[in-house]
C-alpha cells in the first residue's frame, strides 16, 4: 500500500477530521464510511464498515481514555450501558434479514427531529451537570439505554454517537460535556461488538485501518480540546450543526429509496 496514494492521503484527512467531529458529538461515520466508499467503490460493503470500525476505535478509545482523566465520570451509569450495548449490537446485527432497514428511515428521521427541536428549543438543555438517577434505578435505566443504542448501531448505526449524547442529558440529567464523554466508552463497547465480527470473517483492510486509525487519533486529541476549553455550550451548537446534517440525509434518504 502505498501511502503517499492520492486516494489514502484523502481517507487520513477524512480519518482525522472524523476522528474530531467523533470526539465532540459523534457522528465521525458520516465522514470516514462514504469517504472509504468512494475510494473502492468496488469493494465489499462489509470489509469498508470493518475497515471504519478498526479505525474509529482508537480514535473514540483515545477519546474515551482522555475525558476519564479530566472529568469525573459517572461509572455506575457507564458501565451497565456498555455492557448491555455490547450485548444487544449482535441482536440488532441479527435483525437485519428480518427488518429492512429502509423500513426504519422515517422512524429515524422523525427522532432526529424531535432531538434537534428539543434541544434548540430549551436553550438551558444540558448545561448544568445534576444527574437524576441513583442506586438500581440508575443501574436500570443504564442498561436499558445502552441495550437500546447497542441494537440500533448493530442494526443501522447513524447517529448513534449522538443519540447517546441526547439521551444522556435527557433521561440523565447531565450536561452535554458529561454526556459526550460518557458516550464513548458505550461506542467503544458497540464498536468492539462489530470488530468481533468483521475481524474472525477478515472483513477488513487492517493496513489502511491502522493508518486511519493514527489520523482518527490526532483528530480525537483536537476535539477533545476543543470541547474541554470551549464546554458544554460548544457541544450542545455542535450537536445541533450534525444533527441538522444527519436530517438532511436521513430525508434525501427517505425520499429518494425506491426499494
């Protein structure tokens, strides 16, 4: 592989700028999958996701590894979420030759509305810190969270960064800061469900991974900045800017799939 390759210079770019966007809000995949798409058009759709998971992981692990150093995480709610997500992305996997998946564009689409009208419209939403939940509700709540958004990305996947936020900040009562950090470690959790199903099938191109997985990280460390400098009220605008984009694809999507 030849690294100075127009076409792998533009997939690290991509890497890296997801690797950023990721590390705030989620939502690096809109980045990174149609850039690998259109760099092998010709390649099994599988061995491109597999390539996007090995490369996204590092970027949110780094990601996940350096919030937990700067802010105090609320683990009793993390964990039960990671764990059930793990657990239900090889369900939603599962479901996919039962449930077509355009069948749940609108459903989708509807959400991404309600999230963004929501958030836009209560302009205190997610700025102060004041979870809602303790001992085995807490733990409940987690583990139906997190088993939720581990069956959507298993079964679709985007967004499911910034759903999470959402939910967070929603359902939790944290701030956008909290919920964006917490995130991670449950997309790591979704994330290494996937990777042990794409690697044992060698559904992915470990070589180009390794190397956008580097840019991913780069990208991860510049966000991460960004978010612990500027705060929740940064990521709350732009949690707002990839929700808006993530309408706008999800309605072209809809209106345009002819089955």
């Amino acid at each position: 592989m030849d690294a100075l390759n127009p076409i792998f210079l533009v997939l690290i770019v991509a890497a890296g700028l997801a690797g950023m966007i990721d590390a705030v809000v989620g939502g690096g995949g809109l980045v990174q999958i149609p850039a690998l798409f259109t760099a092998f058009p010709g390649q099994d759709p599988a061995t491109l996701f597999g390539t996007n998971k090995c490369a996204s992981i590092f970027g949110t692990g780094n990601a996940a590894w350096r919030y937990s150093r700067r802010i105090v995480l609320p683990w009793r709610t993390i964990l039960p979420a990671a764990l059930a997500a793990f657990l239900l992305s090889y369900a939603g996997a599962a479901v996919v030759d039962y449930l077509p998946r355009h069948a749940v564009r609108p459903l989708i689409l509807l959400l991404l509305i309600f999230a963004a009208v929501y958030t836009w419209q209560r302009r205190d939403f997610g700025q102060s810190h004041q979870p809602t939940h303790s001992g085995h509700r807490e733990w409940l709540y987690a583990t139906l969270l997190g088993g939720a958004i581990g069956f959507y990305d298993g079964f679709f996947g985007p967004g499911t960064g910034s759903f999470l936020i959402f939910l967070f900040v929603r359902f939790f009562g944290f701030d956008f800061l909290h919920a964006s950090a917490s995130s991670k470690w449950v997309n790591v959790a979704t994330n290494l469900a996937a990777l042990a199903y794409f690697v044992p099938a060698g559904q992915i191109m470990l070589s180009l991974g390794l190397l956008m997985a580097a840019a991913n990280i780069i990208g991860s460390m510049i966000g991460i900045r960004l978010a612990l400098r500027y705060g929740s009220g940064f990521i709350r605008q732009v949690f707002l800017m990839l929700a808006g984009v993530l309408i706008l694809r999800f309605a072209w999507d809809t209106l345009t799939y002819h089955g």
